[in-house]
C-alpha cells in the first residue's frame, strides 16, 4: 500500500466528499484544515489514505470510480 496525502480547494471538499463516499471510504473524508499560514479560515481541506498503485495510476488519469459518473456530483 501507499500512503496518499490529498487536498482539495475549499470549494471543492463537496465533491471530493461524494467520491470519496463513492469509494466506499465514507463521508466526509476531507476534514482536515488547512491554510497557506495556518490561520483560520481554511482555503483547502486534506485527507490521509493508503491506496494501491492502481489507486494512484487512477487519480494520475483523472478517472471516475466504478460507480460514479460526473451526474451524480
């Protein structure tokens, strides 16, 4: 397994969230603030995963999950 940082603008944790749930990994999964001086409010949001290579080759591709179509965002 790898381990697997992701971030997302505040804008869209939403998203990220309903992937993520998608996935299997539940919701929310991106809770933890951050900002590029650590003060509030947070412009991004991460979340720490362990994923398979298989896992990262599909975020490298900007591929959907089984499952999940750009509709249901």
């Amino acid at each position: 397994m790898l381990s697997a940082v992701l971030i997302l603008p505040d804008d869209q944790v939403a998203t990220g969230n309903a992937v993520s749930e998608a996935m299997g990994w539940g919701s929310p999964a991106y809770t933890v603030p951050l900002s590029a001086d650590g003060s509030e409010p947070a412009t991004h949001y991460g979340l720490h995963t362990w994923g398979t290579q298989a896992f990262v080759d599909m975020l490298d591709a900007g591929v959907m999950p089984d499952g999940l179509s750009a509709g249901r965002l």
